[in-house]
C-alpha cells in the first residue's frame, strides 16, 4: 500500500503546530496503525529526521493510552475499536490519512501526538476508594446482587480512560468517562458507603480541569472503543441530584437538632 500521511508535528506544549505531510508505501494491510507509524519513524530516523512522538502501551486495546484522531475520528473509522487494534486493512491504497492529538482544553499537546490526560487521572482520583469490607473472595462472591445491575455495572467498568469521549464531544465534556467511573461502583453494594461523595467529588473535579457541559450531541459513546452508552451519564446524573437532596436532608436535620 502507498499512502500519504498528514501528521500533526508539535515540538512542545508551547510551539506552533503544524501538518506535516509524509508519503509512504510498502506499508502491508496486516499491519496495526501503530506498526505502521512505527516503520514510518524507522524510515524517519535513517533519513536523520525526527520521529513522530505518540503514545502507547499495551498494544492490546487494554490501557488506552494510543488515542488519536484519524481522519477526524477519535480512534479512527472501525467502531469498537482503538488505534492500536486498527489494521491498515480498514484504509485505501493511496488513501490521505490525517492523524492529530484529541482536541480538548484539559488535554495539552506534549510533542506531536502526545497529550497529557493527567486530568482523567485527577478525576478519578477525587471519587477515593470504597470502604466496604468484602472478607475474602467467597464472602464477595456471595452478596445477593440483580443480575441487571450487574450487567450494567460491568459495562459501565469496561471503560479505559482512553479519552476519546472527550476529544468527540463539541463541549469537550468528560461526562461518559465520569459517569462510567461512578456507575460501576454506585451499582454494586460494595460501592454504596461513598457513593454520593464520590460523584459530587468527581464532577467537581471534572469542572475544575476545565472540561465542558454535556449538551447530549452522543458523539463520545459512537467513538467510544469499549461501547460505553449514554445511560452512564443518566446514572451519574441521577446520583449527583441524589447528593444534592442528601446535602439538604443533612442541613434539615442539623437546623432541627
């Protein structure tokens, strides 16, 4: 395959950016995205220019950390999926292949591809931990749960932290990532004890990093790699309004004591 690849070269978080255009062949269709770049910048290096910088980790669709933009998609063009599991089959021979950074104020471009999600990392670090003592795994294992909740807590768990929710949404919003985060726990019983501080806590978070209101366009669950659904943000919803009407019940309850 011959393609021609337009790539966002930044050198850092302060520097200009810009497209810079590559025209590459003997690329095969097997190869993932990231092995293609990855004989790109072998190509890049003999040649004694820079390499193009971008993330990466597990390769297996796991950690989430290779999220770029392809031709406009968070991901790229295969729904469910995330770059480092896209193939080269899913392009043309000769197809313009556009490759950015997600796009979002609390997401800096580092170097080219590279961006700081440290702010995912800070909102799910307000929501803290649950206090809920299992025993051992039996003991776990043998709390009486609805199987619907179970579903729906799984689902909501599946979410990577990749980020590409928030690079889809015109708002920036960070909600379908915060609502999986609050949803997996605030189903489960062992997550019921901090579950009101922990979705007042992370929306807070949220806003204070600067991301911006859902406005329910549904962009971030269409590119979403593991299929997150917009019911999550509904979820969240509904345990923020819970922590509202537990604040005012408190406040009741101390004014009539």
């Amino acid at each position: 395959m011959k393609l021609v690849l337009k790539v966002w070269r930044q050198d850092g978080p302060d520097a200009p950016g810009r497209l810079q255009r590559i025209d590459v062949d003997d690329i095969t269709p097997d190869m993932s995205f990231l092995e293609m770049l990855d004989v790109v910048n072998e190509r890049l290096t003999l040649a004694g220019e820079r390499p193009i910088a971008f993330d990466h980790d597990c390769r297996e669709g796991i950690c989430g950390s290779c999220g770029v933009v392809i031709n406009g998609i968070p991901h790229g063009p295969r729904p469910g999926t995330t770059t480092c599991q896209l193939h080269m089959r899913q392009f043309r021979d000769g197809q313009t292949i556009v490759i950015e950074p997600f796009r979002a104020k609390p997401f800096p471009v580092l170097r080219d591809l590279v961006v700081d999600r440290s702010a995912l990392d800070r909102i799910i670090a307000a929501g803290g931990f649950i206090s809920a003592s299992t025993g051992a795994a039996p003991d776990g294992n043998a709390i009486p749960i609805a199987k619907a909740k179970v579903d729906a807590a799984m689902d909501a768990a599946a979410c990577i932290g990749c980020g590409a929710c928030v690079a889809a949404c015109p708002n920036a919003s960070a909600m379908l990532f915060v609502g999986a985060k609050v949803s997996h726990l605030g189903l489960l019983p062992q997550g019921q004890p901090e579950r009101w501080n922990r979705a007042e806590g992370m929306v807070n978070a949220m806003d204070q990093e600067g991301f911006g209101p859902c406005s329910v366009v549904g962009e971030c669950s269409v590119v979403c790699p593991k299929g997150i659904e917009l019911n999550t943000i509904a979820q969240l919803n509904r345990d923020r309004i819970g922590t509202i009407f537990m604040v005012a019940r408190r406040s009741l309850q101390a004014d009539n004591s």
